[in-house]
C-alpha cells in the first residue's frame, strides 16, 4: 500500500471499522493506494487508518453513497476500486478486476458475492438482493447475480456518470446509469466473509428494506436519467 498518487486507488467506505481495518489494509495490493473515507465515527478509525499507512479522507454527511462519493471525487488514479471496509471483502481480489479494465475488456467489473461460513451473508440481505437484481434485469436487460460493493472502473468515466443518491442507492445507480451509458459490465465471483461488528444496513430486516427502498427508487430514473433527488440520511 503506498499513500503517493498511484494509477490505482481503493476507495474504502468508513463508519465505525478500527476493528477490521488492519486485516483490510494489509491486503491492499502493493502500490495501490488506499483511501479510507471516514464517514463520522467514533471509535477511532480514522487514526488507525492514518497509522496504518492510508490516506484519510472525511465525510460528514452520513450516507454510503456520500462516503464512495467523496472517495471518488477525492481520487486521482485511472483506476478507481471500491471495497468494504469490514473484512468481508479482500481487496487483493480486486487485481484480476483492474487488469480487465486495463485490458479493455470491460468497463465496470463487479464481485458476485459467494457466502462463505455461516452468518456471512443474512437470509433477508440476500432475498433483498435477488430481487433488485430481477429489477435490474427488467430495467436494464443486464443479467446480474449481484450487486455488491466490490468493484473496478476508470475513474474519469465515473465521474461523467454523474451519480446522484447518497444513501444505499449509490452502487446501484453505478450500474444503471453505466448501462444506459452503454458501458459493457461483468461479474465474478468473489469469497464473501463474516464481517467484523455490526452491519449498518443489511443487518437487520429494517436496514435492508430501507436499502432495498433506496435501490428501488433509482430504478425508477428514466433511462439516460432524470437524477434521483439527491439523498444524504443513512
């Protein structure tokens, strides 16, 4: 992991991880540059994570999306990769993803996740899931098994997507406007692990339906889109 400009850039939505951040950031590929977006906590993450050699950027506003957000808008690489920042994810799987952008042989690259143990991924979480991703499907024609958090693209072109929502709609947008920009989208699949603490969104049945309700909301854009109103409450 270096904290010098790098042509790749991990962005890592932050809000209350000091517990897993060392596990995540030791798995930042070398020269990669790792950037923990610290999304209001209180239990030091953002020390750990300046500690631990990364590069510290703030959002206050609360929101997941404000947090990826402000990591992109705070990047400066090609390539930007978005990961968990709860250790449910390896960010060392996202090289294989940054050499098929590289590579020209797609635009957006996403991890379908692969429960591994149990408690990795909830019941409720995951019937959310495949339900937005039947939605997409209907929207879009894209034939998606996920709609996770692991994921590669250039980051000039994302910035052009002009993503909007700032809650839990945000990786979803991602995609939708992606695909009515014509992008060309592939997944793999990636091992998914307990996470470390508490999950803020798919934790509960509550969490999720709000997320599930955010997401929905975006696939009611129109295509080429009408932006959803912005949104900043997690």
């Amino acid at each position: 992991m270096t904290t010098t400009p790098s042509d790749v850039d991990v962005v890592l939505p932050c809000l209350n991880e000091a517990e897993a951040l060392p596990w995540v950031l030791e798995r930042i590929p070398p020269g990669w540059r790792a950037l923990v977006v610290d999304n209001g906590s209180t239990d030091g993450s953002a020390r750990v994570a300046r500690a631990l050699g990364a590069t510290v950027v703030s959002e206050p506003r609360r929101g997941f999306g404000a947090a990826c957000h402000a990591g992109l808008t705070a990047a400066t690489a090609d390539v930007v990769c978005f990961c968990d920042c709860d250790a449910s994810l390896d960010p060392a799987l996202l090289v294989p993803f940054v050499r098929e952008v590289r590579g020209g042989e797609a635009d957006l690259v996403l991890g379908r996740r692969r429960p591994q143990g149990r408690g990795a991924w909830p019941a409720h979480a995951r019937a959310g899931n495949l339900a937005l991703a039947r939605m997409l499907r209907r929207r879009t024609g894209l034939r998606l098994h996920d709609l996770g958090p692991l994921r590669a693209a250039r980051r000039e072109p994302l910035l052009a997507l002009g993503l909007t929502d700032r809650r839990s709609g945000y990786p979803l947008q991602m995609v939708v406007r992606a695909a009515d920009a014509g992008w060309r989208i592939t997944e793999h699949d990636v091992p998914y692990l307990p996470r470390t603490g508490a999950s803020k969104v798919t934790g509960t049945w509550r969490g999720t339906w709000q997320a599930v309700r955010d997401m929905s909301r975006v696939l009611g854009e129109a295509p080429g889109g009408t932006p959803a109103v912005e949104r900043s409450v997690r």
